[in-house]
C-alpha cells in the first residue's frame, strides 16, 4: 500500500488506508505499580519498570543523560502520555511492543537520537518529533492509522513512511532540511496543514486531500492538490520557489488567501473558485505578471491586495469585494475594469486604489464626500483610516470616478497614501 506512494527519496506517506481515529478514552485498571502519575524517569532502572508493565496508565517523562538507549520493550499499551526530553545521550529507543498510547507520545531535543523503534505502533492521539537532529529512521513499520495531531519539526528525517492517517485535526511538517517529498494520502484535515521550510524544492503532493480549515505552505518547490475542494479557512502559499498555483477543484475559501514572495511563480490557476471569505492578497511574486486565473470568482468578503509588474490580470466573474481594493502594478496593466467595478459599486470597502499604465485612481467613501473640495482634505485621509468600517449605502454615486478626480489628484501631490 505504501509503494505506491514511493515515487522520491525523500518522502512522507500518508497511505489511503480509512482507519478509525477515535480513540478509546477508557482508563483501564491497572495494578498500582503499572499506574504512573506524573512520573519522570531519569534511569534505566525507572524505564524498566514501565517496560514491566503491558497496560501503563499515567503521564511519563523519560529525560536526562544517563541512557545511551531506552528500552521499553514489554509496554505494549499507554493510557496517558510519553514526552522524552533532552535525553541527550540516548542514541536509539526502544519500544517495539507499543501499540498505543492514547494521548501524546512526544520526543524533544534529543540531540543523538538515530534510531526509533516503534515497530506495532498504530494508534496515538498525537505524535511529535522535535529537535532531533540525528533521527533518520521514524521506525514506524506498522504505521500510525488513527492519530489527531502529527508535528514534525527539525529532524533529520528524509521520509516519514508510516504515517498513514487519512483525516487529522493538525499536520505540521516544518525545519527537515532532508524532506524533498511529501506525498500523502490524507484526505481530510480538519484544522490546520502546515508544510514550511523543509528542503527548499519540496514537492507536495496532496491529491486525496478534499478539505481542509487552514492551510500554510512555504518554501514549497511544487504543490499538487487535485481533490481539494473546500477550505474553511485561510490559504497561504508563500516564501516559495513554486512556478504554478494550480487547483482546479476547489469552490471555496472560507477565509484569506495570500499568495505572497514566491519569487519563480508565473501561473496562478483557481478555475473553479467563486467566493473567498477573507481577504485576496497577491503580492511580491518578481516573476508573476499576470493575475487572470480566478475566472469564475463572484466575491471577496475582505479586502482586495495586489501589486507587482502585471500586465494582464482580469477578474471576470467578480462583483463584490466587502472590502477595500488596492492594485499597484508597475507593468502594462490598465485600471480601466477595475476602476469601472469601483464606480459601479461592487467595491464596498471605503479605500479603492489603482495604479496601472494609466493614470492613478483612488477613491474613499468617507472621502469623496468632499471630492469637490480642494486637497485639504487630504489630512481627512488620515483619520478615516480608523472609521473605515462604518460604510455605507452612498458608494454607488460618490464614487464616480470623475467626481472625486480633484481630490485624487491633489492627494497624490501630496504623497498621501489612499490605503
Ligand atoms: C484498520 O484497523 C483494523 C483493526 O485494527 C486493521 O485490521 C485494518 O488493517 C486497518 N485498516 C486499514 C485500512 O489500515
Ligand atoms: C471506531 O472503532 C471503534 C472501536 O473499534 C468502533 O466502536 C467504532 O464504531 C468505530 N467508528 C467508526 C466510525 O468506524
Ligand atoms: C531541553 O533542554 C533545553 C536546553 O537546555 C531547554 O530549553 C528545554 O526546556 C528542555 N526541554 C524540556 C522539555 O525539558
Ligand atoms: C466547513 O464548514 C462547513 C459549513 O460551515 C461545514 O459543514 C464543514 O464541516 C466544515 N468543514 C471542515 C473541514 O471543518
Ligand atoms: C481524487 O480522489 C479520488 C478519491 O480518493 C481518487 O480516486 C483520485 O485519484 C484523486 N485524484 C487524483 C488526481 O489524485
Ligand atoms: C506589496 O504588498 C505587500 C502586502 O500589502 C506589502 O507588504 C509590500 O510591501 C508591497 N510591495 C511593494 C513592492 O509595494
Ligand atoms: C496579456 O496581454 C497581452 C497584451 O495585452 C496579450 O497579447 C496577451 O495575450 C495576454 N496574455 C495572456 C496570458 O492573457
């Protein structure tokens, strides 16, 4: 099952396998001396005693460094937790017999840790590996199929094979300089996904993935997400050498979508996307001089956000954005449709603002009122940046373009900015 995933080196795979992630949250009753609470061992003789234990039940920290290996071979069932901490010295651990541990299993900065063993391992309410440097081997090889959280940051990990869970409320795979590939079977993550500075070329692909809330990705290579239909959140795709953004599934954003520093991107596709909840920013891709890929976009519900050296860019679907539109480009593009959604009224927000080829445009609500009077007015500028929200029904007429021209103007000469 997982072959079929394996197509790098270096890769993550979250396998299609459907399992069950509810955890039981039933305690067992264990005898006395298998019931740790809030137990720190600091010796092999205290790790012996859990590994004593089938069924343990209690939180345990295992951490310093008198352990050159940890062995907890005999525990095969943990209702409760397991953080090891710093156990600096501990090059491998041992734990071949665990099946579950209902809450979090979570090792930290354990700076020689190589080698995991965590052969029978399927069910965890979260699994977190952080600050191992030296970790090559997650030791997965049953693999998890029920889990809530997965956090993954800082190891020296080039794969993460056995991580097959299909929904999670958080996926984080962030500082694994070795991860070139993630390429997963998750199909649901219900709040948030985030891949961030793992290799710099890191290819993800998520194409099972149908919905997720938040969703972060930066210093990506390429991204693929052929299922992704629904975001209840926000989606940010940034600081990444990606040179396309194509997801042609996908309906919805709840929230923001930012599309910010991606320095090779050249191609933006949403063909399907019709409403964004938040705000749309588009800013700082060098390479990016077109923004027409959102062909069937009706609504923004925050704030419209873009510059760059454009020489197209369209939105021909787009008839309301809740809340203010600024566009700088400093490429061929022309305000000419943009200034003509504002004059129609689909910009609702106070602040419109555009500069393209043509001449500068900019308009506010609170503003234009006094469009007639002369570039003292501008200092009103200022103050109605913390009134902006009280907007209103006179957007229509006020904001004609050839109305507030004066205004405009004089606010230009004097530098102020509109936005
Ligand atoms: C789900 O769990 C069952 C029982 O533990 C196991 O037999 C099965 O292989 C798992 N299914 C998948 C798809 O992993
Ligand atoms: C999950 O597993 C539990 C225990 O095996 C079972 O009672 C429950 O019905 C399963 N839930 C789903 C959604 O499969
Ligand atoms: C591990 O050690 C580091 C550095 O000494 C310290 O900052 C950190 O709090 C320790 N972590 C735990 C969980 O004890
Ligand atoms: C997203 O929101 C919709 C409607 O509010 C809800 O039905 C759905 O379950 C949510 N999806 C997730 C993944 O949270
Ligand atoms: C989309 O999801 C379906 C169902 O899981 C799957 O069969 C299909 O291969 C996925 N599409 C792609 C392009 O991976
Ligand atoms: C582009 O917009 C972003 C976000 O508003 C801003 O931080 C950045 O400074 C702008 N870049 C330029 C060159 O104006
Ligand atoms: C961009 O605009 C130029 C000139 O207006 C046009 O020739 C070209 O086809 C456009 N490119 C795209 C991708 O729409």
């Amino acid at each position: 099952m997982l072959k079929s995933f394996v197509i790098g080196s270096g890769l993550i795979s979250l396998a299609l396998a459907a399992n069950n992630s509810t955890l039981t949250t039933a305690t067992p009753d264990v005898k006395s001396a298998c019931s740790f609470d809030d137990f720190t061992a600091t010796a092999s003789a205290d790790v012996a005693s859990i590994a004593a234990c089938p069924t343990a039940v209690g939180e345990i920290i295992i951490e310093g460094d008198s352990f050159g290996s940890i062995e907890l071979n005999g525990l095969e069932q943990l209702y409760g937790s397991l953080e090891v901490n710093n156990a600096t010295k501990a090059v491998t651990f041992n734990a071949a017999t665990l099946q579950l541990v209902s809450g979090e299993l979570a090792f930290s900065g354990n700076t020689v840790l190589q080698t995991l063993n965590l052969a029978q391992l399927t069910t965890v309410g979260s699994l977190s590996l952080k600050a191992l440097p030296a970790l090559e081997n997650a030791g997965l090889t049953s693999g998890i199929t029920s889990a809530d959280a997965i956090v993954v940051s800082d190891t020296g990990l080039s794969t993460l094979e056995g991580i097959n869970v299909v929904k999670l409320k958080t996926l984080d795979i962030n500082n694994n300089g070795n991860i070139e590939l993630i390429d997963s079977g998750l199909q649901q993550v219900t709040d948030s996904l985030s891949i961030s500075y793992n290799s710099d070329q890191v290819d993800v692909k998520l194409d099972q993935l149908t919905s997720v809330k938040d969703m972060v990705l930066q210093s990506i290579g390429s991204i693929s997400l052929a299922n992704l239909t629904s975001t209840n959140g926000s989606l940010s795709f940034s600081s990444s050498s990606i040179e396309k953004i194509e997801i042609s599934s996908l309906k919805s954003i709840g929230n923001s979508l930012t599309i910010n520093k991606n320095s090779d991107l050249t191609e933006i596709e949403f063909s399907k996307l019709t409403s964004i909840g938040g705000a749309l920013q588009i800013s700082d891709n060098d390479d990016l001089s077109s923004f027409s890929g959102f062909p069937e976009l009706k609504t923004v519900g925050g704030s419209v956000n873009i510059n760059g050296s454009f020489d197209n860019g369209t939105f021909e679907s787009l008839d309301r954005v809740s809340g203010g539109f600024n566009l700088r480009s400093s490429g061929d593009l022309s305000c000419e449709e943009f200034n003509e959604l504002n004059s129609d009224g689909d910009i609702k927000g106070d602040k419109y603002y555009c500069s393209g080829a043509d001449k500068e445009t900019s308009s506010s609500s609170a503003k234009s009122r006094s469009s007639e009077e002369t570039s003292s007015s501008s200092d009103d500028s200022e103050s109605d940046e913390s009134s902006s929200s009280s907007k209103s029904s006179d957007s229509g007429a006020s904001k004609s373009v050839g109305g507030i021209l004066g205004f405009i103007l004089g606010a230009a000469a004097l530098g102020v900015s509109l936005y």
